[in-house]
C-alpha cells in the first residue's frame, strides 16, 4: 500500500510539473481563412519542438483587429505575440503596444542572412525594429482565362503596358440594356490593392514619387496624371468601379470582373475556388516598371516579460524559418521573406511575377496606414462620385496627407 502511495505520488508529481510547468503565451492576427488554419498547423509543429511552451491562437475581424489590440495591451490582457501590418509599425509604437526585438537575437547579421533588404528597414522606427515577417507581398495583375476566350482574346497574353490594359478591360466588360456593368473589365477598388497600385505604381509611372526621401513630404500631386488614369478607367472607360459586387475580391472570385491587381495572399483562394487564371506583372508605362511591397509582421507586445518574453523569441523566430516559409506559400501564397527560399520559385508561372515585382518594389513607410489610405480612398471617390478633377482631388488628397504626416513627426520630436 505504501509503495502504491508513492508510485501514485510520484506520477501525480509529473503530471503536475508537465501542467504547472507550462509556459503559456497568447498570439493574435486578424481572421483570415487560409492564414488561421495554417498557424493552428503550425503551433502544433511548434509545441512539438518546445513541449513546454504553450500558444493560444486568437482571432478578431480585420475591422476591429486594432481597436482589440489598443483596448487590451495597455490593460495587460492583451496577446504576447501579435501579427500586425508593417505600415502600423510607427503607430503601435508610439502608442506603446510594442517593445523592440532584442538585439542579441535579432541582429544585423539575423536580418541580412534571412530577409530581403526592404525587411529591415519596413519594421525599423526610430533606430530600432520591431517585428519580423513570415513572407512578403507585391502586386500583380490576375486576370480570368474563360473569360478571355470568351471574349476572343489570346487567353496565353494579358496586357503588358497601361495602354494594353484598357484597351483590353473594354473589350472585357459587359453591360445590361441599361448600361448598367454586368462583367467588369477590371476591377477598380481603391479600399484594397487600388490606393497602392494608384500611390506607389501609377504616380512613379507617370514620372513623379509619392514622398520625398525622409516620408516628411508628400509628392504625388505633382502627377495628377496618376489619379487621372485610374478615375478614368471609372469614369471615362467605365470597365469598372468601386464597389461593383461589394468589392473586387468578391466581383473576380464570381467570375464578374476579368482581371484584378492584387496580391500574392490571394492566390490560396482563387484556386480553392476553380479560377482559371493567370498573373502577369504589373503592366508598364513609358518603359517604367514599379511595384509595392508590404508584409504582416509578428512583433511581441511591451507587457511580455520573463518566461513569456523567452517563449515569445522562440515562437517569432519559428514563424520567420525556412521550413514555415515554404509551408505559408503552399498554404497561404505569399511569397518566402527569405531571399534563399524565394529563389526556388522565380520561374513558376503564377508566383515569379510576384518575385520580379519585388526586384523594383517599394515600401511605403506609413505613419498612420488607416489614415492615409482612407485620403487617397477619398480623392477617388470625389472624381467619380462629385465630379471633382482629379488635378484638385489629388491637390486636397495632398493636404489632407501631409497634415497627417505632420502631426506625427511633430508627436516624435522630428
């Protein structure tokens, strides 16, 4: 009896140094289908690797994701590791939800030997950097095969210059007797990829920049042209608009619009459902190409201490290895953050655009990315919807943005 006590003693003892003994951390990102059900895959690879580590996944609607995030870290209740946006970097910062990456496990060398060069400096603000990503993203131009060769286009070669562009989107929309858009030519959403490809693309295209080099000034009204061209795809060509079956994702994933600009993100899905697609880089202007790069990045939050702090390295760092990379492109379709990775995948027909794109990409550094895309969100709905010239639009647009970027580097003593 003795010895069935001890025996019992000594399995409970184990038992409760395998519970208590856990350290328990918290990982938030905003609910996406095909990213939630490939980190719930991953944490359980993880947990393999460190048993006595234990993460909890949450998820909140894109939505209210920062509202959650300002609600709970100051409170202490909120995640120890968080995924968030690049371009909110400056603002998670400054509002005090982020601490900085150690330097001691985060170094140089770290970032040179596994991140592209943008990486580094897309999550550095003032000296320090804060998060690391999993993959990266740019742009491309997908567009519908079907609808191609309903159209009596050459399903095989999609449009390669702006003027190609056009030219096809008309030949690619369908009205109702009403003239009504029943089959958008291209999609025209400046709430998704439209108000980068407009900032970023079009404005560099049409010969000028969005910023000057310290992000301390806005530039691209000096191009109107930029804003002119996306408009009149509205306005003028009428192959779309904003809004059209709710928005673009919706308008080509129903086989409603024929090609869209969107990102590499977007690739899981469409072949989950059926499209017969392509993806084309981004096309050209004047013999300029240009790109927008972005990424999701985990940083780790500033009430993370102690033990939470140490399995928070461990998780972060396990999220940016090679191994998760590949798996989040299969899973996912962004593309590898790690050059090496990346390389084995230049030549495939749906993810080497993407990869090209990203050799003349740029990142834009946001100061407040909600802020800002909702001004160019505006100037666009001022020329369709008020009649405003896009030479005034893109002047207010302006304005308003470099009030913004004011007020924040005045907030950071610049």
């Amino acid at each position: 009896m003795k010895r069935f006590l001890l025996v019992t003693l000594a399995i409970l003892l184990v038992l409760s140094l395998s519970v208590f003994g856990k350290v328990k951390i918290v990982y938030w990102q905003y609910y996406f289908e095909t990213k939630v059900k490939a980190i719930d895959e991953l944490i359980k690879e993880f947990q393999k690797l460190y048993p006595d580590i234990e993460v909890e996944h949450v998820t909140f609607p894109y939505e209210a994701f920062n509202e959650k995030v300002a609600a709970s870290v100051p409170a202490g209740t909120g995640p120890d590791v968080v995924n968030l946006y690049y371009g909110w970097i400056p603002k998670y910062v400054t509002s005090g939800y982020l601490q900085p990456l150690p330097e001691n496990e985060f170094s140089d060398e770290y970032f040179q030997k596994n991140f592209f060069p943008f990486v580094a400096k897309g999550v550095e603000f003032m000296g320090k950097r804060y998060a690391i990503p999993i993959a990266v993203r740019s742009l491309a131009l997908f567009w519908n095969k079907d609808l191609f060769k309903e159209a009596k286009l050459d399903p095989e070669k999609p449009p390669r210059t702006l003027q190609e562009l056009v030219e096809v989107a008309k030949k690619l929309t369908k009205y109702d007797k009403q003239g009504n858009i029943v089959q958008a030519g291209l999609a025209t959403q400046p709430s998704g990829q439209g108000h980068h490809w407009i900032r970023e693309v079009l404005v560099r295209q049409f010969g000028g920049s969005p910023y000057n080099d310290d992000y301390t000034k806005v530039t691209y009204h000096e191009v109107p042209e930029a804003l002119k061209f996306y408009t009149d795809l509205i306005t003028v060509h009428k192959v779309g608009y904003p809004g059209f079956m709710n928005d673009d994702i919706t308008a080509f994933t129903s086989q409603s619009a024929a090609m869209n600009i969107d990102g590499s993100f977007r690739i899981a899905a469409l072949k989950k459902a059926g499209i017969n697609f392509g993806v084309a880089e981004l096309p050209e202007h004047n013999g300029i190409k240009s790109n927008f790069a972005s990424f999701w990045a985990n940083g780790i939050t500033s009430t993370c201490t102690g033990e939470k702090l140490d399995a928070a390295i461990k998780f972060v760092k396990f999220l940016a290895s090679e191994m998760v990379m590949e798996m989040w492109l299969e899973k996912v379709g962004e593309l590898p953050a790690n050059p090496a990775v990346a390389q084995k995948y230049y030549n495939d027909p749906i993810y080497g655009p993407f990869l090209r794109g990203l050799e003349y990409a740029h990142a834009t550094f946001f100061v407040d990315e909600t802020a800002q895309r909702k001004v160019m969100m505006d100037a666009v709905d001022k020329v369709w919807l008020k009649g405003v010239s896009p030479e005034q639009a893109f002047r207010e647009a302006a304005q308003e943005e470099q009030e913004i970027l004011d007020k924040f580097w005045k907030s950071v003593g610049k």
